[in-house]
C-alpha cells in the first residue's frame, strides 16, 4: 500500500483574514485535495486564537462535502469539555451519516489558555477529567440504551420505554455511520512526552504525530504502541499519521525560493516560531540537524533545510525516506495548511505533486 497522505488545516491563517475568506479557503484546498487523491481533511476547532480562527470545523466539512467525492474528513479536534456531550454525541453521529462514511472524529481537552478562560475557566489544567467525563456519556448515547445521568460536570440520557410522553415517539436513529465500531477516533500529539499518546493507545484511538525532531516521532510512537499493547490491542503503523510542513516545486532551488515568499513562511516568522522557541519544540530538530544553533537564532534557511519538507520531488522523496529509517514506518503524511490566498498557485501545485509524485514512491515497510 503506498503512504498516503492528508491535510491538517489548523488553519494558519493571519489575523488580517475574514471568516468568509478563510471558510472558501477550505472549500478550495478541499476539492483540490480531493481530485489530487488524497485521503483526509483534518479542520482545528479554536476559538480565540487570531491565527488559528475557526470555531466551527463541522460547518466547514458539510460545505466541503458538496463539492468533493472520496477525501474523508474530520474535526480534530473537538475540545470536548466546551461541549454539551449529549448534544455533540448527537451532531457527530449525525453529519457521519450525512457524510455516509467520508467522516472521523478528532478529540482532545484544549490546549489554549485564551480558549479556557473564554469558557470561564482559569487555565487549561482542569480540562483532561473533563474531557474523559464528556466521552464516556457520549459513548453511552451512542449505546441507545435508557438511562439518565448527572455527572460530575455534565449530564446526559437517553429515553426508553419508562420515559415516553402518553403518545408513540419514534426515537430517530442518530448513532455514527456505520455503527460507532466504525467510528475512527483520533488523538494528535505534539510534546515529547505526550499524555494524549496514552490517552490514545488506551482507548484504540489512532495517532498523529505533530513532527518535532525525530526523538520526539519515536517518542509518539513508543507511547501509543506501548498503551495499545497493554489494554489488548495490536499497534499498526499504518495507522499512525505523521504532520510536516511541505512545498514541493520542480527544483531544490526554485521550491526555497516560494517557500520564502510563500504565507507559510509568514506564519513561521509571524507566529510559530516564537511559540516553538517557547516551549522547546525545535530541540529535536536542532538535533537532527546537526547544526549548532540556538532556536532563538533559527532563521530562514533552518527552516528551508530542516523543519519544512522543502525541495523537488526526489529531494522530499529522500528526506522522508531517511525519516522512516530513523523511526520507522506510517501510513499518512499530512501536509499542515498555510495561507495561500495571495498566491495560491505554487501551494496548489504543491499540494498536487505530494499525492502523485512524492507518496506514491516513498519507499517504507510497514
């Protein structure tokens, strides 16, 4: 099977955008996308990072819907304790079967401290619980059995026989496409020593590595693999999805050269960098690199070189390559979306040449 590979659309997108430009900016990536043959759409839920602004991920996978035909989508991730799970167990059930298959759930607690305090919280510390809470009620809606149950932070039910009104109702069938067996469920990780790798492995939930060196990949890997293993379930590389930033053009040199002026380099200059050197995740790619620099010193040609899969077909070929034989297999590289709308050509070529010049070669055991 060839590696296939995915869209994550965080979104990074300036401050300076509208909701309106960055709403047709998905639907144009996602039919593009699609024709190009690539297998997942991956949307962030934020709701207050200028950056990073959609707080409706379902509504930009229904509008995609319409206009693609194979790529499956997902939220990843909604922060399930900003949700009524009841409700959402409801919603998600519901637009899978919209989607009639060509959907996956993404979940997490949240991440951001301005989220937090937006949903009257002081920080994201006392999120976790809450989020364990939030699935195990969603899980018992989807069962569609009766019962009713005030949690610790939320409540949720489902009516039975005992809970009628004095009249038939037919209860609608709202559960995922499928069956919730069939719900795929996703966990993505981004510090060396993840929780949500864990948290992931636990459940049989599958994995997505957000790249910080190659210590930090094995370490993603390790974790889950080790989570899985203890509570039963076999790990399969095939299911672990690996995100880097890529721009592929026909030269080594010509793909440097828009990537500099590309919206992909604003965001890294504008807005990633800063929140890499933060919290250390340039460590392990400072290590791999070989190259004696301090991330504070990290500049454009670091980037070019060893953060971004930047370079001609062949020369992103070779490097993922070498990362495969550093730490072993996957089975979807997913290309993290940058905002292109100034100059959408050279990212929409790009995007087209990693699905049919660059995945279907990779060559990778797993």
């Amino acid at each position: 099977m060839s590696m296939q590979c995915g869209i994550f659309m965080t979104p990074y997108n300036p401050p300076s955008r509208t909701p309106r430009q960055v709403f047709d900016w998905a639907l144009d990536i996602a039919r593009i996308a699609d024709e190009a043959g690539y297998a997942d759409f991956m949307i962030g839920e934020h709701y207050t990072l200028g950056w990073e602004n959609i707080p409706m991920p379902e509504a930009v996978i229904a509008a995609c819907a319409q206009t693609t035909k194979n790529i499956r989508f997902a939220p990843m991730a909604h922060l399930l304790p900003y949700h009524d799970p009841a409700t959402l167990a409801i919603r998600i059930g519901w637009l899978s079967q919209v989607m009639e298959g060509r959907y996956f759930l993404g979940v997490a607690p949240g991440g951001h401290h301005t989220d937090a305090i937006l949903h009257g919280f002081d920080g994201i510390g006392p999120l976790p619980p809450r989020q364990l809470e939030a699935l195990r009620l969603m899980e018992r809606v989807w069962e569609q059995k009766p019962f009713k149950e005030k949690g610790e932070w939320f409540q949720a039910g489902f009516p039975g026989p005992d809970t009628m009104p004095e009249y038939d109702v037919i209860i609608a069938d709202n559960n995922p496409y499928g069956g919730r067996d069939n719900l795929e469920i996703a966990v993505t990780a981004l510090s060396m020593n993840s929780k949500s790798m864990e948290f992931a492995g636990s459940r049989n939930y599958s994995p997505i590595s957000f790249f910080g060196g190659t210590p930090q990949m094995k370490a993603h890997w390790d974790t889950w693999a080790r989570a899985m293993e203890a509570n039963g379930f076999t790990p399969d590389r095939k299911r672990f999805r690996v995100c880097r930033d890529v721009f592929i053009a026909d030269t080594d040199a010509e793909a440097k050269r828009l990537f500099l002026k590309s919206g992909m380099m604003r965001t890294w200059k504008e807005y990633l960098k800063e929140i890499y050197v933060k919290f250390g995740l340039f460590n392990g790619i400072i290590e791999d690199s070989g190259v004696d620099i301090t991330p504070d010193n990290i500049d454009e040609d670091f980037l070019a070189e060893h953060v971004v899969l930047c370079g001609s077909p062949e020369t992103v070929i070779e490097k993922l390559e070498i990362l495969a034989d550093k730490c072993g297999g996957w089975g979807q590289i997913v290309a993290n979306q940058h905002d292109s709308l100034d100059d959408p050509k050279p990212w929409e070529e790009s995007i087209r040449r990693l699905a049919t010049e660059v995945c279907p070669k990779v060559r990778m055991s797993i």
